[in-house]
C-alpha cells in the first residue's frame, strides 16, 4: 500500500487537483475545503478555526506540488501538508491568523448597504 499524507485546505470550497502519477495517468483528487467542515457544525457561516482535511497519495502530492509549486494558494499556506490529522491541528493553528484572499468582508464593512 502506498503511503499518503494530509492536505489541509482553507480555500472556502476546496479545490480539484490533477497530477500524472507513476503508472502515466492523469489523476484527479478533490481537496475539501472550509465548506467541508459545514457537514460537522450547526453554523452557516464560514469561520477562520474551518479547513478541510484530505488524504492523499504521498507520491502524487509530491508529482502535483511539484508541477505547481508556484500555485499561490500553496505559497500562501492555504493549502498545506502534514504528516497526521493532529500535525494538521497545530499546522492551520499556526496559520489561521494568515490571510488567503477569499475572507468574506465583515458585516459591519462600511461599504455593505443595509436592506
């Protein structure tokens, strides 16, 4: 059995990656984000402490950050790799504070025009 790794991803609805794995085919893998963690929480609205976590194939992470290395989400710390579900805990501790670009505005903005 190959070996995987976890994903985590802050991205508000994840995101679909692809890789050429060893044997030559293009794989695809669906990375969960926040919205993942909606499945776990009465709350509606997205929060900071959400990401989504996914076990994938630790070669084709490798081949896929490779080809991508530049991909800003993962320059960024949107998307992240850890060795374990709790090594992802204290990695997105580290990084919520970070932020990726999709934050919603608050609902106070100035700018938001009241109904």
């Amino acid at each position: 059995m190959s070996k995987t790794i976890f994903i985590g991803c802050r991205l508000p609805n994840g995101v679909e990656i692809e890789a050429v794995d060893a044997s030559g085919k293009l794989k695809k893998v669906t990375l969960l984000g926040q919205n993942s963690a909606q499945a776990r929480s009465p709350i509606i609205i997205l929060s900071p402490d959400d990401y989504g976590l996914t076990e994938v194939d630790e070669a084709f992470w490798a081949a896929w950050k490779k080809d991508f290395a530049e991909f800003p989400p993962l320059l960024n710390g949107a998307i992240f790799e850890a060795k374990s579900e709790k090594d992802a805990d204290a990695i997105h501790d580290e990084l919520k504070d970070e932020k990726t670009g999709l934050e919603g505005i608050p609902q106070t903005d100035k700018n938001i025009e009241q109904a």
